[in-house]
C-alpha cells in the first residue's frame, strides 16, 4: 500500500496559511514523484518503539502499584503538542478505521476544542479541555495513542547532554498517592531521543521539511481537511 498521496496531503495542510500549504504541497509531491513510500518501513520501528515505551512505562508502573483510572486532573484535559508525521500519519490509521458516526462526532468535537484553545490562549490562560478523542473517560484511539499520551503520570527524568538532569514528580494523582515511595529510574531521553531519530529519517526519505506542532484537535481536523480533498 502506498502512502504517499497521504502524506503529501497532510504535508500540504499542516503549516497554516493557504499560501504555505500550496507551497509546501507542490513541492513535497516533487521531491517524492519518482521515490517509493518510506511510511511502510517507517511504521514498523514506530510501533516497535512504542511497544518499549509501554513495556518501560508498565516497569515503573509496576514497581509503584499505579493504576490510571481517571482523575478530575485529567492528562487528557492538557493541551499537548506533538511534533512527528510519522505519529499523526499512525493516528489516523487508527481514525480512518472508526465508524463514519464516530469520525464525524470526533472532527465536531475537534473544531470545538480547537475553538476553545483559541480562545483560551487569547484570553492568556490554560485551556482545560477534553481531548476530543477521550469519550465516556475512554480514549478512542488508545492503541494509536502518540508518545506523550503514553508517558504521561509516572516521575521520570530527562537527561539531555551538556545539561543537568531534570527529574519530574509525574501527575498530581500520582505525586498524592506515591510520593513517599522510592524512585523508579524511568529516563525518557532515550525514547525521546529515538523518537527525534526515526522521525528524522522519516522526513529526510520522503523530502518534508516543515516542522510539525499540533494538538489532537488539530491534527483531526487535519485528517478531515485531507479526506476532503480526496
Ligand atoms: S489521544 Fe487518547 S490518551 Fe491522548 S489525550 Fe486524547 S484521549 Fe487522551
């Protein structure tokens, strides 16, 4: 199966303004017209590396006895940015596959949430809404869930060369519950720093360029834009 048309698409949309996206479109569609899809080979080491994050995650879980069974505080109530196409080409696997009724509930729920964050960043303070794929406290897609869902609650560290560690206490129902509990050494730079890594060489084979920043929100409403145009 070829992706290519896919990802120029959705190339084309992230970036903005319509003269941006017309611009970054033509000229991915030049650099990939004569080169096979690199998403196949690309979607297996994606899978694999989330495969370690959750076996990573479920270690430290263990070890503390933490179960996440929702909380008023809600991770998926925090505006995450994420930063890969090779992430938001897997979501929307996961969304191409649900129900016309739920994809149409999910992309009106999206353009909501998006409208919020907006307002919320013009009034100057921290959007607390509901990702629009977390329905009836159950994420949708949680098997095409991106990194920071995965990683999200447990205390970790961030060991960047050249800086000092950054250690991080995990989510406020966590720090309540474990506080006292002894540290499980859950450093994240690697799998950070794996993810940087698959996503560069993504980008690099199929001839992208443009940074990617998007919530949940907007990666939805990108995915709808993109089948539009089909
Ligand atoms: S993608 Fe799923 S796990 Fe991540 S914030 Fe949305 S509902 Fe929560």
């Amino acid at each position: 199966m070829s992706h290519t048309p896919e990802i120029n698409r959705i190339s084309s949309i992230i970036g903005g303004t319509k003269q941006k996206v017309a611009i970054i479109s033509s000229s991915i569609n030049r650099q990939l017209s004569s080169r096979p899809d690199p998403y196949d080979a690309f979607r297996k080491n994606l899978v694999d590396l989330y495969d370690r994050m959750d076996n990573r995650y479920d270690q430290a879980a263990i070890h503390y006895g933490f179960v996440c069974s929702g909380c008023e505080e809600n991770c998926c109530r925090t505006k995450f940015h994420h930063h890969t196409y090779l992430e938001c080409l897997y979501l929307k696997e996961g969304f191409d596959a649900l129900s016309e009724e739920n994809k149409h509930t999910i992309i009106y729920r999206a353009r909501a949430v998006h409208d919020a964050h907006s307002i919320a960043d013009r009034n100057g303070i921290v959007a607390r809404e509901m990702c629009p794929l977390n329905v009836d406290s159950r994420c949708l897609l949680y098997s095409h869930r991106p990194m920071i869902c995965r990683l999200h609650g447990i205390p970790h560290e961030l060991n960047r060369p050249g800086q000092t560690i950054q250690f991080h206490q995990g989510c406020n129902d966590f720090h309540d519950a474990f506080n006292a509990t002894d540290y499980y050494p859950f450093d994240r730079t690697p799998l950070y720093m794996q993810m940087a890594a698959l996503e560069k060489r993504f980008k690099a084979e199929s001839g992208i360029n443009q940074k990617v920043k998007m919530t949940i929100a907007e990666m939805i409403m990108t995915y709808h834009e993109t089948d539009r145009h089909r």
